[in-house]
C-alpha cells in the first residue's frame, strides 16, 4: 500500500460526461440553471421562515433546516461539474476528492436522519395532537437537528477514512461527476470486503433505520388518519404529510439502490443516472414539492417577493 505523502502528491480524473464532447456547453446551461433554481428555491424557503412569524413552528423549523442542507447538498458536486464542463478541467486533488465526498456523505446521512425527523414531527401533530407543543418543543427540535448533524458525521468520516486507505496502483480515472464511494472502490487494486461489509452495514444502520423510522411513523399516521370521521379531515391530514412522503420515496429509493448492494453490481453508466437523481433532482423539486402543496409557505414567499420588489424600486 502506499503511503501517505505519495497519495497527496496525486489526483483523480472525473469522467463527468466526457462521453458526449459536442454536449458540454449545453449541459454546462443546464446544470446552471439547475443549480440557480434549486438555490434560489431553498433559500426562499428559509428566508420565508425566517420573516414570516406564523411559520414559527416545529415543522416549518424542519423544512428550513432542510432546505438549508439541501443547498450545500448540491454545491458539494454541481460547482465542480461545471467547471469540468465550461474549462474541460476534469482532474481533482486527492485532498479535494476526500473533502467532496466526505462533505457528500456527511449531508446525505444527515438528510436521512432529518427526514426521520420531520416525520416524526408530523407523526405527534395528527397522532398526538393535544400534546403536540409539549412533545415537539424548541429543546427536543434542537436535538433531533444536531443528532442528524452527528450522525452524518460519524458515518461519513467511517467511509471517507476506510476508502482513502485503499490503494489505486496508479489508477486515476474516476467513471463518475464527484468522488463518491463505488467508483473509488470499482478502481481500487487492493482488497474491498471490509469496505463492502462497512458499507453494506452503514446502509442498515443510517439508511435502511431512518427508512423504517419515517415508515412507522406514517404507518401510525395513516392509522390515525383513517379514523378520522370527517371527508375534509382525513384530507387536510393527508396533505401536510403528501409532500414529505414523497420526497421521502424519491430519496431512499435511489439512495438504496445506489450504496445497499455487493461492488458485483456496480455499474458506472448506470449509477451516474441514479447518483443525479438524489444528487440534482431532488434537491431541485424539494421546494416545488412543499410550497406548491403548502398554502402557508406559498403566502410567505410572495410576501417577500413583493417586499423584495418594492426595496429594489
């Protein structure tokens, strides 16, 4: 194995999508404009919490909270991509790659933690409501924030210092847009088991248990809801958890599939497609998928358009 001052001297080559030449300016607009939308969408979420006194409660905190990691989420990988794709600069120091995916998973494991969170928020407010403000006050919100936050630490830095171990005889090429954990692993020349192990248990311990957190928690809450008497009832209960449910699906769903399988079934091609949809998409429909379901945050954020509109004339 080599040794450490020789791997810092080195760097990785991101493939990208290298294999369409004639399409990178075209992907370099579109990945912008990506990146701008699911900025500027995020951010209107908290800023809407932020200066708008009645969504100072537990579940706005959470959706601001999460649109807040949901920025850094994506500039963790979208920056680079474009310079890749504007300068034709592909290459990563060992140094950067171990920041990008160290900062990747740390974000990915707290947003799994944090969805759990967020359904367990909702899972007091229809099943315990009378209790809901004495359950989820400010000292519990804090602590379930800076457990994802710990959580995703401890999980990230595992990975990051176990990949990093590895050795690569040479190999430089990483058939990805960001450093993640089966490309680095699928160039490895040094043995992978116990990294495959850490890696298949990390996926029970941090994916597959949030997973089955935020599933009982609505396995309870559509109990709850099912004995709700009134027509109207039973839908306004259903629509504060539509949005989160489906953002939910949409992120295990690909999360699983891409880190909860043997190395055996890696497939690059295949897995960028899959890495894109938990890494740009759903950080780019997050805010569509709650504001345009949620009246309350629709208000907000036209408040302080047109607050923003009037200052700027």
């Amino acid at each position: 194995m080599r040794n450490m001052s020789e791997t810092l001297m080195e760097e990785f080559i991101l493939v990208g999508f290298s294999e369409a030449p004639t399409l990178q300016h075209f992907l370099f607009s579109v990945f912008l404009f990506i990146y701008i939308i699911t900025v500027i969408g995020n951010l209107s979420i908290i800023l809407a919490y932020r200066f708008s006194s009645g969504l100072h409660t537990p579940m706005y905190f959470f959706l601001a909270n999460f649109s807040f990691l949901e920025i850094c989420y994506i500039s963790t990988t979208v920056p680079k991509l474009l310079s890749s794709l504007l300068l034709g600069n592909k290459s990563i120091s060992f140094l950067g790659c171990v920041a990008q995916m160290f900062c990747f998973l740390l974000l990915g494991g707290t947003e799994c933690y944090m969805l759990a969170a967020m359904a367990y928020d909702r899972y007091n407010a229809i099943c315990h409501p009378l209790l809901y403000g004495v359950v989820m006050n400010k000292r519990t919100c804090l602590g379930l924030i800076a457990v994802s936050w710990i959580s995703g630490a401890i999980n990230s830095l595992t990975h990051v210092v176990l990949t990093f171990t590895l050795s690569f005889c040479g190999a430089k090429t990483i058939n990805h847009f960001f450093c993640d954990i089966p490309p680095l692993l699928d160039m490895a020349c040094s043995a992978t088991e116990i990294n495959e192990i850490v890696l298949l248990v990390a996926c029970g311990c941090v994916i597959v248990s949030a997973f089955l957190l935020t599933i009982t928690s609505y396995v309870h809450i559509i109990s709850a809801v099912l004995n709700i008497k009134s027509t109207s009832g039973r839908k306004k209960a259903f629509s504060t958890c539509a949005s989160h449910l489906i953002v939910v699906t949409m992120f295990y769903g690909s999360a699983i599939f891409m880190y909860f399988r043997p190395k055996s079934s890696y497939s690059m091609n295949k897995d960028r497609l899959i890495a894109a949809l938990y890494a740009f998409i759903a950080p780019l429909l997050n805010p569509f998928i709650y504001s345009l379901r949620n009246n309350d945050v629709k208000v907000a954020v036209k408040k302080i358009l047109c607050i923003v509109f009037l200052v700027q004339r």
